[in-house]
C-alpha cells in the first residue's frame, strides 16, 4: 500500500515492491519466520554493545524481541500513523543492506534507554511499552543516522560473530553483497522512470537526502555491469527480431548465440561468475 501510494500507479509500485522482496526483505517470505527471529536475536546482541543496562533488564525479565518483529517485518509502517515519517523510512531503507531495520529498532532502543530503564519491572509492562516505542519516538531523522553508523560499526558478520548465531546462507544479509549491491547502479534507473512526473516537493520522495542520490550517482558511473545487461538486451532483440520475421533459423541461432557470446566475454572481463 506504501508503494502504490508513493508511486501512484500499480506498475511501477509492484516493481519497486518485488525488488524489495526478493533482495532486501526475502528472510520475511518464507514459509515460516526463522530467519526474522535470528535477527531478531542478533538485535539483542546489538542492544547489548551500544546499551548493557537493557540487555540486562530485557534478559533479567526473560523478554524475547518479539516487540521488535512488526518493526522488521513491515519496516515500521504498521506501527505508524504519519505516511510522510513512513515514506521517509522507506526512503532510507531501500538504499541500505536488509538488515538496516533492525539497525534502526536498535538506535530506537538506545535513543529512549533512560526512559525503558524506568519501566516497572515486569514482563507485561515492559513488553507492552517497547511495542509502543515507534508512536512514542518524533526524532527519526536522528534515529536514521544513527543506525546508519550503528551499521558501520557493527556490521551483521561482526555481530554474528559475537552472539555465535550464523544467518542461513541463502538469508538476503548474506547474499546482499552478490545481488543486489552488484545491481544498485542499474536496478533504480528503471523504477525512477516509472515515477510520475509531479511537481516539486509534492511527491513523498522530493525531499529525499542528496548525499544519498549522489552517492548512487558515484556508484552508477563506472559500473561496468550496465554494459553487460545493454549488450545482453541488444542481442536478445536481434534474436527476437529473427524469430518475429521468420527469418531463417539458422540467423535466429546466430543471434543467440551472439548474445551468450556477449554476456561470456564481459563476465571474463569483469570477473563474473555464472
């Protein structure tokens, strides 16, 4: 609902919703919720090195991060009632690795610690009040820069070292680095041509940071992996091309295997491995 809203059409919101499923929130489409859980315990390995005092309070009262699941699980949005601090999240979260989510829950934490260690000490209470945190916080923009280090500080292989509780290796954390950060520079060029054209400062995105556009900017210039997908595109026109005119099949094959040839030679080059 957060796409098509933003994006205000279906198309380019089902887009922008299956490259977020299948490279940054896939841990949450399984059949079950296990790899959220794990997580959601590196989360309490995080609270424990940026906020010892909770760590102890939460593991004391025996308190699992359940609180903290809606928050992973739909970014915040469902805990929210503000669609412009929801888009602003969204904003942010769509330019960092899987796990920022649980980077932000854990600045959230730390943000409101003198206010948590004043809870009554009981489970209910304590529970309860963490599910509230998102409604109670009005500093996002602070909570977003500090995950943002947080993340740096405490990347997800540091933190599984720590708490010994290794993610799957097909969890999106784990191959973040193999897809979609090898499709960054490419991926939003084609879902920012599905925005519609507004005026400025109307759409939920205008008043995105620039230091992040700029640094896709840097990111897209020199990528050479946009010369792999525009040659591969290239051939496999010219073999849908042979195929629609009916020329001989033997033109046809000669076009694919153009294609294969292409995308051959520049994975040797750029040190690709199918």
């Amino acid at each position: 609902m957060t796409y098509v809203s933003v994006f205000g059409s279906e198309r380019p919101a089902i887009e922008a919703a299956k490259m977020t499923a299948l490279f940054l929130v896939r841990d949450a489409m399984s059949s079950d919720l296990e790899n959220v859980l794990q997580q959601l315990r590196l989360l309490y390995v995080l609270v424990k090195m940026i906020s010892p005092e909770i760590h102890d309070m939460l593991t004391e009262l025996d308190v699992p991060a359940f609180f903290a699941i809606s928050w992973v699980l739909t970014w915040f949005a469902h805990d929210l009632d503000d669609f412009s601090t929801i888009c602003r999240i969204y904003d942010f979260l769509i330019t960092m690795p899987p796990m920022q989510a649980v980077y932000m829950a854990a600045a959230m934490i730390k943000r409101n610690e003198e206010c948590i260690l004043a809870y009554e000490r009981d489970f209910a209470i304590v529970h309860t009040e963490l599910t509230k945190l998102p409604l109670r916080t009005n500093d996002w923009a602070v909570i977003i820069e500090d995950s943002y280090y947080m993340q740096i500080d405490y990347p997800p292989t540091k933190l599984q070292h720590i708490g010994k509780c290794c993610l799957p290796k097909m969890s999106a954390v784990t191959t973040y680095d193999s897809t979609w950060k090898r499709l960054d520079p490419v991926r939003p060029l084609a879902i920012e041509s599905l925005l519609p054209r507004v005026k400025d400062g109307c759409h939920p995105l205008a008043s995105a940071p620039k230091v992040l556009s700029s640094a896709t900017d840097e990111k897209r210039r020199g990528n050479r992996m946009a010369g792999v997908i525009d040659l591969t595109n290239t051939a496999q026109k010219a073999r849908n091309l042979a195929l629609e005119y009916r020329w001989p099949l033997m033109v046809a094959t000669v076009a694919s295997a153009t294609m294969l040839m292409y995308v051959w030679l520049l994975m040797q080059q750029l040190q690709i491995h199918p």
